[in-house]
C-alpha cells in the first residue's frame, strides 16, 4: 500500500507539474542530497543482490524472485532497487530541467517515479499474495520425493504426493505411497522413517511430512 500509495500521489504531483510548470531552484543542493541518497541505496541494494546470488545458485535471477519463499528478501529487493531507479530518474529529470529550463521536466520525472512505485507495488502484491493464500512447494521438493521412493526397495511408487509452502524455509507434505504388500507392519514403519529421513537430510525446510 505505500508504494501504490506514493506513487499514485507521484504520478498526481508530476502530471500536476508539467500542466503548470514552475522554474527549479538551488538545484545543486537537490542533486546533492539525491547524489548521496543514490551511493546510500545503491550500497544496499547490492548487498542485497549479493544475498540473492548465493541463495539462487544456478537458477536465474528473475526466475528466483518468482519462485524464492524468501518473501523479506524479495520485498526489500523491490524497495531498494525501486528507490535506486527512482534517485536515478530524480537527478536526470532535475538536471535536463535545470539546463533547459524548463520545469517539465521535472514533472516529468515525478510521473516517472511514480509509474516505477506502482510497478514494484503491483510486482510485490502479486508475490507475497500466493504465500498468502498457499502455493505449491519448490517442484525440486516434489522431484527428490519421488527420487527416495523410487531408491527404495520397500516402496513401490508415488501415488499421489502434494505441497504447500507455508512460509520462508517451512513447507508441509502429504504423500501417499504404494508399499510392497509383503512387508509387515513394522517394517513399513522403517520405510516411512527412512524415507523421512533422506528427505530431511536433502530439504530440511519441509517441516511436516504426512504419509499414507
């Protein structure tokens, strides 16, 4: 809601700008402050991506902010790079209007601003939401299920297996399981508890597994 809030507003101030234009001043100072403002968020937002990279491995860089549970990492991503692009926009909208003269520009790079908030609102809200409501498991979670039951002698085949990310680093399983028939009672409990624990073993963050 801050950022739809802020750059509705943003948008409002910059259309409002270029209708009636009015002449910059002390524009040194501005860019002075947004300069220092820039080096501030751009520090952050590196250390950020820095983190994105060792948790993403080999996955791709946009396929990881879809995909990743990491929803804090993910929001302050948004909120840092959406601050850096929005410095950037302020000091070229400042500077064309200050060598122009003409404080269009300025409005222009409001409305700029403004339509980048709202993207990033739009792209959070729509990433978060699905942690929300519940969203499947990273597929790799489902695949090394399937791969421990096929490895298994005890276990036949993977009837029926579903996930649900409950959180960051916190996923519940239920898996229903064909086990070979002339296994006893105990031994089938072995099965599940070795099963269990490869998977643990491989993807800790499944907290909860339901076997049938």
């Amino acid at each position: 809601m801050l950022f739809l809030g802020g750059g509705v507003f943003s948008i409002y101030e910059g259309i409002h700008k270029i209708r009636e234009p009015e002449p910059v001043e002390r524009v040194w100072l501005g860019v002075g402050i947004l300069a220092v403002s820039l080096l501030l968020e751009g520090g952050a937002t590196l250390s950020n991506i820095k983190e994105l990279n060792k948790r993403r491995g080999k996955k791709p860089f946009m396929k990881y902010l879809r995909d990743t549970t990491d929803s804090d990492l993910v929001v302050v991503f948004g909120e840092n790079s959406a601050a850096v692009l929005g410095l950037t926009l302020a000091i070229g909208a400042l500077g064309l209007a200050s060598a122009t003269g003409d404080g269009r520009w300025d409005g222009i790079g409001s409305a700029a601003i403004g339509l980048v908030l709202v993207g990033v609102a739009i792209f959070l809200a729509t990433e978060v939401s699905s942690l929300l409501l519940g969203e499947r498991a990273d597929p790799e979670v489902e695949t090394l299920a399937r791969k421990i039951v096929d490895e298994m002698p005890a276990l036949e085949r993977v009837l029926n297996l579903m996930t649900m990310q409950q959180g960051p680093g916190e996923v519940l399983m239920h898996v229903k399981i064909a086990f070979d028939p002339t296994l006893t009672i105990e031994q089938a409990c072995d099965a599940i508890n070795e099963f269990e624990a490869r998977r643990r073993k491989e993807r800790p963050e499944v907290r909860w597994v339901y076997v049938e």
